[in-house]
C-alpha cells in the first residue's frame, strides 16, 4: 500500500511512504503484542524505548533487553530462531536501529526461519539522542525495502486492530514476516534494568539453555 504514496506528505507532516497507516503509539503496540503471546515465545527488544517500552509490558523469562548496540535486535533474533525452531521468535527495532543493519533483511530472507517475525517501530526519528530525523525518514519505506530482500509477507499496520491481525498471522505463519508500524514520539513509558549479565542469565533460563 506505501509503494504508490511515498513522498506525498501527511497530516503529521511526515511522508506518507507507509501509506494510509495511522500514526499510533509504540508503548500501546508492545502491551498488544505482549497480550497476544501464548507463553514461551521469544521477544528481542532493540535498544532504547523499543526495550523500555518491552519492560514496561510486561517482564518474561523469555524477553531479550538489547543494551548499548543499536541494530542487534534482528540478527539476534534470528540466532535464536535458528537455535530453537520449535519457539516462535518475535523482534522489536526503531527504524534509526535498522537502519544500522539493513543488510540482515537479506541474510533472514535467504534462511527464512519459518519461527521468526520482525516488528519496526517507524517515527522518522533519532529519538533518544534528541529526536534527528533518520536519513531514510522522508524517503524509505521499510516494508519495500523489506519485499525487496525476499520477505514477501512485510506489511504495514495500517491501525491498531490491523496491527493485532498482523501479529496473529505472523504468529501462525510458515515463514519470516516483517510488521512495519507508524508511530509518534512519545517517549518510552520506563526504563530497564541496567545489568547485561542479569539480562542474558535470564534470557537463557527462559530459553532452557541454563538452569535455575
């Protein structure tokens, strides 16, 4: 749907390179989605409010907090899905992190982990270091970019309702599918614990690689 209307300019004053989607709010997204997931799925946070906002929804075993490198959300996510293919696999990344790694698209297209869904949170914006737009704010749509690598199912929300549909396909799919939503710029609604250590210690129980 974003193809036909790029560079065309919206009510918010942002291009219009996702189409007709509503512009909605990253935290209420993230609660969606916790309250979608059945019990053992894996949920990798990207840095910043992304992880914040994952924290704030709800804490698991099985959710992943990415601290200090922007950009590792997917990839890791995709190690995780290729080490358990029985558990489903969900990342969550702002569109400055993928940005960084735009070239993971295409390594998860050619391996297709049937387990793994992809989720970018788009507001055109740096917005930790102070809310830069992004180079690809007025220009990429990120659900082209990802049809182009090979992930054919990539689709924009186009409302909240739609969003929970597209997760529900996701969840249910026999391939890799990228969900790109709109989002403002509200801030994160907390923060997350600052411990690495603690993080990946309880990623790995909740995973079963480690015991208790």
């Amino acid at each position: 749907m974003s193809a036909t209307d790029k560079g065309k300019s919206t009510s918010a004053g942002l291009p219009a390179r996702s189409g007709n989607a509503k512009v909605m709010n990253r935290t209420d997204l993230t609660r969606r989605l916790v309250a979608r997931l059945k019990r053992e799925e894996a949920v990798i946070g990207g840095i910043g409010n992304t992880n914040f906002d994952l924290w704030v929804a709800g804490q698991r075993p099985q959710n992943f907090y990415m601290l200090g490198s922007m950009g590792l959300a997917f990839p890791i996510a995709l190690g995780v899905a290729l080490a358990q293919p029985r558990r489903r696999v969900i990342a969550l990344e702002g569109d400055g992190s993928l940005l960084m790694q735009l070239g993971c698209l295409s390594t998860i297209a050619a391996v297709a982990p049937a387990n793994l869904t992809l989720i970018v949170m788009d507001n055109g914006i740096y917005q930790i270091t102070g809310g830069q737009p992004t180079p690809a704010a007025a220009t990429t749509d990120f659900v082209a970019v990802a049809q182009g690598c090979g992930l054919s199912s990539s689709a924009w929300a186009a409302d909240e309702e739609d969003f929970e549909r597209l997760v529900d396909a996701a969840l249910a799919a026999d391939r890799p599918m990228l969900i790109a939503a709109r989002i403002d710029d509200k801030p994160g609604a907390g923060t997350t614990l600052r411990d690495p250590v603690q993080i990946r210690e309880r990623f790995m129980r909740g995973l079963g690689v480690r015991g208790a």
